[in-house]
C-alpha cells in the first residue's frame, strides 16, 4: 500500500506497518489497534510459539464469556484504505472481541490487544485450556 493509511479509531492518526510474529499488521501508535488482512490474521492464528502472560489468558477466558451489549459497542468506523463503512462482527469464540471488515477485501480492524486474545485463544483450544 503506497498511500499513508489514516487511523479508522483515532482521527488523522496514521498507521504504521510493523512486523509482528512474521506478518505484516498496521498500527496505529496512539490506540495500537491493528489493521491486517485475512492472510495475515490467519497466519497469526496458527503462531503458537509466542509465551503469554497468564493475566491476559484469564482475560480471554472470561471475555469468552462476555456478552456485549449496544451500549458499549464503539461507533462504527471507515476503511482506512476505501473510506467506506465497515461490516462489524463479534470473533468466532469471543462475542467480547469486535472486527471491523472492508467489504472490498482491504482488511480487519481489530482494537487493542484483541489479536494477541486471538492468538491466546487460538493457543488455547489447541491445548484444551477451556475443558
């Protein structure tokens, strides 16, 4: 992407590419949300060699159990790559966990620390943490 991406949570905030675990993800330095594609998220479902702290394990095993209610759903946001409105979903196994996907393609938004829970979870269904 040649064009600087602008921040779909924080206005005029640009988004930086980092690498994380291998992938290229965009960040944003004020609200360190993540911008990523879907090959992108997928592979970083797959990592499982990244350590965790067990605090943030809690964390997703409740927010697992979470249920979201309309009143604390964020505003919704524009592509930062088309400026169209994005769908928003809840994750798979995290209602608590939000995604905002272009319809283009383009990409997801996920909000801070929402992709390491992913990976968290992902890491903990595999090791059968839940039973």
């Amino acid at each position: 992407m040649d064009k600087k991406l602008k921040c779909p949570t924080c206005d005029d905030a640009e988004l930086a590419l980092t690498r994380l675990e291998g992938a290229k993800v965009w960040r944003c330095k004020i609200c360190d949300g993540s911008w990523l594609g879907d090959k992108e998220l997928a592979y970083l479902r797959m990592v499982k060699y990244k350590r965790y702290d067990p605090k943030e394990i809690v964390k997703v095993k409740l927010l697992r159990e979470w249920k979201m209610t309309d009143g604390s759903m964020p505003p919704e946001r524009l592509c930062p790559v088309c400026g169209e409105l994005m769908a928003r979903s809840h994750y798979e196994d995290i209602p608590a966990i939000l995604q905002d996907r272009c319809a283009k393609g383009h990409g997801i938004w996920l909000n801070r620390g929402d992709l390491e829970r992913i990976q968290i979870n992902e890491r903990a269904k595999e090791d059968k943490w839940w039973n």
